[in-house]
C-alpha cells in the first residue's frame, strides 16, 4: 500500500512555489500545503531575529494542518532558522540549504563555487560554512544580489536592463574562474536562462528546488520517520495560503511562475 | 511663550527620513518620535486591507507616546489609509499626498502633471484623483518605479545601471510634454540628481517632504487644534523606533540618508 504523506511548505511569498513544481515532480501522489507570507515579505533583508520569529509562526500554522513534513522552501529562513524549527518541531523538517551544498559539492571538478542570494542570506555565511565544512579545500564565492527578486516580480520587460544587473552581479565569478554557481534564492531559477547566458555554457548552474525534491523523496522512502499510517483517500488537493490578499500572488504566480492556482484562502489571526 | 509640539511620524521604513528631514527644517524647535515599521516593510507591494492594518498599529503605537500630531510619511500609507486614521484618532492627521498635490497643482503651467511611485500608491489612483479634483483639466500621467526602491537601498553603485533604470520610467514623460514631476515614494529624492539629469532643466520637480513640512507649519500656526498646553521644557531629543532589529535602518539611514542616529529602540509586541 502506498504511503501517501502531506507536506506543508512555506515561503516568504511567491518564490517558493518553484520548489512546490520541483517537490511535485518527485512525490506527484502526495498532498500539498503551501503558506506564502506574502504581507510580511520579503525576509531577504530583515534581521535573524526576526526571521526565526516568523518561521516559527509560519510553521506552527503549517503543523496545525497536520502535515507529515515540513519544508522550508525559502533560502533566507533555510539559512537561520532551519536548526531552531528542526529542535521546536517533532516532525522532519527539510531546508533548500542543506540538500543544494550537497549537491554543489557532488558536481564542481576544481572545488570552486559560486554561491547568488539575497542579502540576508549571504551576510549569514551559512552557505559559504557549510559547503567548507562537507567539501573540503573549497573555495566559496558568495555575492548579495538585491535588485533579482524585485527585477523577477516586477516582470521588468525591458532585457537590456535585466541583462546588466546579471552582468554586473555575475562580474566576480567571471574573473574566479567558478565550475560550480548555486541558485540560493527561490526566484533565481526564473532568471536561469540569463546567467546563463552571461556565465557561460561551462559553469554547473544548481537548482536548489532539484536537490530539495530528491531530499524529499529520500525522506519518504525511510518511511519510518513518519508517524501515521498511510492516508486515504490518497492526495487530496493542493491548499494555498498567504497572509496578504491573494491578488499579487495568484498573479505573478500564474502568469510568471506559470503555475495554476486554485482558491487560496487569506489567514491573518497569527501573521500580524 | 512659544508653543512646543510632539510630532509622531511613520513610515515602512527609512524612506521617511528625508521626510523627517524636511519637516525638522520647517520646525526645528519641535520634538520628533519616528517610527519604521522595518519588519514589514516595504508596504508599496501590499493589499489596501494590509496597509490600513499595519497603519493603524503603527498610529497606535505613537499615539501611545502622547503626541500631538500625527505624520504620515509614507507614501502609500497616506494614499491608502489617510481617511481611515483621521476618522480613527482625534489628534491632527497629516500625510505627504494632499500637500503634494496642492504644491502640484501650484506649480504647473501646462498642467500636464506625471506622477511616480511604488505599484500600490500608483495603483491606488490616489494622486491621479486628488490632482484632478483640485485642478481643472488636468492630465496626469501615472508610472511606478518598483526597482527604484531597492536601487537606492541598496546603494547600487554601478551608475550606467541606475540611469538605465531611471531612462526607462521615465520614458513615457518625455514624449507626454510634462511640465511638473511628482516624486511619489519617500526615497526617490535621494534619485532626484539622476531624474532631473533624464527628465530636463524644465520639468518641475516636486518633492512631497517640502510640501508637507509647509502643511505641518501651518497646522502648528493654527495652534487652536492643539487640546494641550505648551510643552515644558520644549524640545526632547529625537526618538526613533523600528520593528525589526535596527542594524540595517542605522546603516541606511546615517550612510545613505545622511542622518546621525541617536539609539534606536525596536519595538515588537503590537509589530508581528
């Protein structure tokens, strides 16, 4: 009898939903829970403390639905406050940091990577400790790159621009002869074909989402770590929360992350 | 005997400080209570419902500090929820709206009048409105500037970027003959040396902080709409307030704005 398990998964706002495509691709029979926590976003530039605060928040939220793991699709709150979920949380809790070190250190040949977030996620040098902790002799380039998401949401049309933010903020690796650049960002994925255009056909491009979805898939197949039975009546339908009105979501999420969304419901009473 | 108020000014962020700026020109024998709603910040992207929400509290929380008036330095907060907090709290109410446009309105000859702003405040059609109800034929010609805002935040120091970014919004200006230029978000002042470069010598440039000092003049003028007495002893040094831990406001606030910061006080209990 297959196992069916319910996933609850929660990202600052939108990005997240391109791990929601990837984690489906990998478990397409099990159910869906996202929160996006889209009238407190972005985390990008907000302080540790504050992250955490609103991780546990979100997760808490995610745990009353009764879900059988919980990942957190955003690279900022995978950053800081994957360990406190992990102790506050009696069910597996699963990061993008963690599974896409993994995999950059898998495929780099000379051990040096690149490594493009938000703010907040680069200044926390989790990304820069961990892939020197499991790879060693690596070399971790890390460069904040602010204006992506805004450039991402904001579908700017024009390319000349979007193609010299890339540039300018691609510039260091160019000059570091990287083998290895790690998307550490939900939205990043989305500007995928324009740094590879300017990083050229050479450099390893990792997807954190990919490495997130296998890791997931990993979890599920040691289906001892869960502690209920299988569900019936199997997969239900994917839920969608956010704690701002849907509008801006359902649109930059269907027209830009090319993903249908059904209804998705506004909760408030804990997302002040 | 001179009377001494208590300002209480808010903003999503550290845009408000060139308000503040501004405002302390015009009266600089007042007290001044700030407070950035850092954690929630930016508001530009946000529902109607959120951002009453958020303003609410934020009035709230100053009007807790005993203050006499209340300055909305926040562009989409005074476009969204002006009416909401003057109808809320029986104290003076300002925003940075209405004087901008009665300055607008002052200064066009054409009265081709262009507006610039983040998505929620142009969205709001607030200031396409207001212009039109107080001048007669006027054409006002609305864009926003989503990427202005982390451009400045960020202090993006390539330039050929920031001008190319700045060319493109503006566009639509140039062939609509503008004669007047309305800076509709906090920070785009600090972009003012680059839009009169883009925009030409004879565009009026009109910057909302200046306009609504004037207004919080004359409302101290008409000191008749002040329940209290005069203030003894006068000025208090200035406080500042922020919901998220308060690194990031110092550093753009003292770098970027160019204003020296006494301590800064987070405040986190009514700001989830």
């Amino acid at each position: 009898m297959t196992l069916h398990i319910k996933i609850g998964m929660f990202d600052s706002g939108v990005g997240g939903l391109t791990v929601l495509r990837e984690v489906e691709r990998f478990l397409p029979t099990d159910s869906f829970i996202y929160f996006g926590d889209t009238a407190r976003c972005p985390y990008g530039g907000k302080s540790n403390t504050t992250i955490i605060r609103y991780s546990i928040e979100n997760s808490t939220f995610l745990i009353k639905q009764d879900i059988d793991l919980l990942i957190v699709a955003c690279h900022t709150a995978s950053s800081l406050a994957l360990d406190t979920l992990t102790k506050t949380f009696n069910i597996p809790v699963l990061g993008v940091v963690r599974p896409a070190v993994a995999l950059a250190a898998k495929v780099t040949q000379n051990k040096r990577i690149g490594v493009i977030g938000t703010k907040a996620t680069i200044q926390s040098g989790v990304y820069q400790k961990e892939l020197s902790d499991i790879l060693s002799g690596a070399v971790v380039l890390a460069q904040a790159c602010p204006l992506f998401v805004p450039l991402i949401e904001e579908q700017f049309a024009n390319e000349t621009i979007s193609k010299l933010i890339v540039k300018e903020y691609l510039k260091p690796f160019k000059e570091e002869k990287i083998d290895t650049l790690l998307l550490g960002c939900t939205h990043y994925p989305l500007l995928e074909r324009l740094i590879r255009e300017e990083i050229g056909p050479d450099v390893q491009i990792v997807n954190p989402a990919t490495a997130c979805a296998q890791a997931a898939l990993k979890i599920k197949g040691d289906a001892a770590v869960f502690t209920k039975q299988a569900r019936s009546p199997g997969k239900i339908p994917h839920q969608f929360f956010v704690s701002d009105d849907p509008h801006s979501f359902r649109q930059i999420g269907e027209r830009f992350f090319g993903i249908e969304l059904p209804v998705i419901q506004t909760v408030t009473s804990t997302f002040h």
